[in-house]
C-alpha cells in the first residue's frame, strides 16, 4: 500500500504541475471535442480519486471535485479500471470497500456488476447512469502503465438532461484515444 500511495502522488505530481508535459491540454482537447467535462482519475487504494477536472462550457455543473476519493463499483472511471485488473484482486477491492447504493441505480448486486464488468472489457470503456450521481452521466476509459496495470481512467462527464447516453457514448473512441493519450504521455515522464 505503501509504494502504491508513492506511485499515485507521483503521477499526480506530474500531472498537477504548470506544464504537466501535455496531460492537461489533451484533456482541455477532449472537452472542447465533446462539449462534456472531463475528468482524470487515479486510483489510491480502493478506491480512485480525481487529479483533474476540466468543466465543460454548459451552464450546469456536477458535485465532482479534485481530489474526492470515489468508489469503483458506482462510477465509470471505477468500472473501467475493476474491468481491467485480475479478477482476484478486483474480487478484493469489492469486498474490502463494499459495494453501498449511492444512488437508486447504483450496482450492489455482484453478480450484475460482474456483467456490467465483461460488457467494459469488450467495449473498452465503462458507464455510469446515474449511479454515482443522481442526473450525472458518464464514460469511462482506462489508462495503464508501462506494465498494462490500470492506474487510472479518463471519463466524460454531462447532466441527464441536456445528454442522452447515446449522444455520450458516440464520444467512446474520441475518449479511447484520449487515454491512450494520456497512457503515452506518462511513460514520457
């Protein structure tokens, strides 16, 4: 835990600088491309927590917020990562932080999750509708290191009234791209 709690603050430290080598303008690229908010997250422990967040242009804002520590069976960002990790350690994380309703919508069923899960890894990104957050809807693409380990995710992130989920999943391969993007840009580091 120790050495994941060094490797999360030293991508995020890459992440958070002035130039933070090109992370930052890929994600301002991905907003301007989408019209939606973005946000980068990492994962600390658990659970992921947001290092960026860039707002979309619309009047609406959600509760997100930089830093904000959330949980992997509700969110787009968490699903894309627990897709992606060997089933015994993602088995772990389920078991260690639970898997509590946050939202009417929210997965609490394994069984479910584990479906949801096999959908992500054959489409390569991840939904959130609503389950996280009541009218909050969201996409969400991994990104792995140097060694093919989930490190973290990319999502976008627009309010249920103004985005249907079908309008936000046409972004899917703009988002693919963006986080192999954002993969290239850390190994560069």
């Amino acid at each position: 835990m120790r050495n994941e709690g060094l490797r999360l603050r030293t991508l995020a430290a890459r992440i958070s600088t002035d130039r933070p080598e090109g992370i930052v303008e890929l994600l301002e690229l991905l907003r301007e491309c989408t019209g939606q908010a973005v946000h980068l997250a990492l994962r600390s422990g658990n659970a992921l927590m947001y290092i960026r967040k860039i707002e979309s242009d619309q009047p609406f804002r959600t509760a997100s917020r930089v830093g904000t520590r959330i949980p992997m069976h509700a969110t787009a960002v968490g699903k894309a990562v627990l897709a992606h990790l060997p089933p015994e350690e993602a088995e772990e994380i389920l078991r260690a932080a639970g898997m509590p309703a946050l939202t009417p919508r929210t997965l609490t069923d394994r069984a479910r999750l584990a479906t949801e899960l096999n959908r992500v890894r054959a489409h390569g990104y991840a939904v959130d509708d609503e389950e996280s957050e009541p009218s909050v809807r969201c996409l969400g693409a991994p990104v792995f290191d140097r060694d093919g380990v989930p490190v973290g995710a990319v999502s976008l992130t627009g309010v249920t009234f103004l985005t249907t989920r079908e309008e936000l999943e046409r972004f899917s391969p703009t988002l693919l791209e963006a986080a192999r993007g954002v993969e290239r840009l850390l190994r560069l580091g």
